[in-house]
C-alpha cells in the first residue's frame, strides 16, 4: 500500500457522508509518518472512526504529501454492514468457512451454490450509449443453471450481493421465498468498476463465492440488448 515515510506518505484521511458533511479527518506530520512505520513495521496507512445513525454513504479522500488530493469510491452502509455481518458470521463458523472455501480453488462449476454471472449491456435513453448489467444466478444441484438452488421454507438463499476491486459492495439483493420463486438477480455495474465477484448466503450452508470476472473483458464480449 502506500509509502509512510518521511519522504512520501499521507497528510490527511478524511472522509464526507451523503451530504457532503465531513464526519471524520485524521492528520500525519512527517515525523508521525516514520514513527508509523516503524511502529506497525508496516507500510499500511488506516483510520478508525465512527458514524453516526442516520448515515447512509460514506466517501474517504486522502491527501499524499507529493500527489496531491485522491477520492476512493462511495460506500452504501447499509449494504457494508449486512456483507459485514454475514461474513463475519462465516469466520466464526468453522464448518461454514471449510464449505466456503474448499470448493473454490479452481471455481468449479459443478458445486451447488456457487454463483454463475454473466454480463448485457442495455441501451440508454443516449443511443450512442450502454450500461453494462451483471445477471448472478445460484447454481442448483451438480452446478446446475437449468434447476437453480431452491428458494422455500426450508432450504433458499437468504442474500446475493456482489463486489468490486475495492472490496466496495456494488450490489446487494436480500431473498425470500415467497418474492423470489429463483434466486438470480440483476444489477448494473458502476462506472470505473474493473473487477467483479458474487457471493451468495444460504440461510442452512451459509456463504459461498465465485469467480472473479474482468469487467472490461466482459463489456467487449457481451451483446446490447
């Protein structure tokens, strides 16, 4: 990650809700850079804060000493602290965690409950351009994507959310079975997002992964419709 050290590192972390409304700032000196890093041996650069009720986005921006004033993307936190929960839930699971992360060396596509996304793009209201939308559905049985997983009282897919390179949740669809007769949904894919991959939660096997999916790779094969 980025430099701290006296030569090059961050001056200032700050970070704007919804309403522009700075909520948190935090200030390095040179000095408190080097003695940073060699602190936490480290050359991680972080923040802690909190927020209050009632936020419902939360953008930081860092200042580097050299370079100048960067804005990293905006978070909804109401879908942060749900994936928060849910994957916390599956690190404290050991078994959910050995059935999450097993099957997923080489993203197989025989497992049931991995999700598939496939990618359109659909034309705007501006015919010069398209929006890219991901379609993530969750296998059925054997990996099927004939017979998807089931969605009834006993047995169905609680939430199906997906991320980007930054770790930011782009998406986020919770699922029951008496509003979703399958469990796919559809969503479209901010600009600047480079790198995609779902998760999807089962309310008895809990969280399981797919693969990563190179968006720019995907835009150029993918059809308007």
């Amino acid at each position: 990650l980025h430099p701290m050290n006296e030569n090059h590192f961050i001056e200032v972390i700050y970070v704007k809700d919804q309403n522009g409304k700075v909520v948190h700032l935090q200030r390095w000196t040179a000095e408190e850079a080097e003695l940073s890093y060699v602190r936490a041996h480290s050359k991680i650069v972080y923040t802690r804060f909190k927020y209050r009720d009632g936020t419902t986005h939360l953008t930081p921006y860092s200042y580097c000493n050299l370079h100048g004033l960067w804005i990293g993307p905006t978070y909804d936190v109401n879908w942060e602290k749900e994936v928060a929960y849910i994957e916390g839930v599956t690190k404290k699971n050991a078994y959910v965690q050995k059935l999450r992360f097993n099957p997923f060396k080489d993203h197989k596509e025989n497992v049931m409950h991995v999700p598939s996304t496939t990618f359109e793009k659909q034309r705007g209201e501006e015919m010069t351009e398209s929006k890219l939308l991901g379609i993530t559905t969750v296998r059925g049985l054997s990996g099927s994507l004939q017979m998807l997983h089931p969605m009834n009282e006993n047995h169905s897919i609680e939430v199906v959310y997906a991320k980007d390179q930054h770790n930011r949740t782009i998406s986020l669809e919770g699922m029951k079975p008496e509003t979703h007769r399958n469990p796919v949904s559809k969503y479209e894919i901010p600009e600047g997002t480079q790198t995609i991959q779902a998760y999807t939660y089962c309310r008895n096997h809990g969280l399981w992964q797919g693969k990563v999916h190179l968006i720019e790779e995907e835009r150029e094969k993918c059809a308007v419709v």
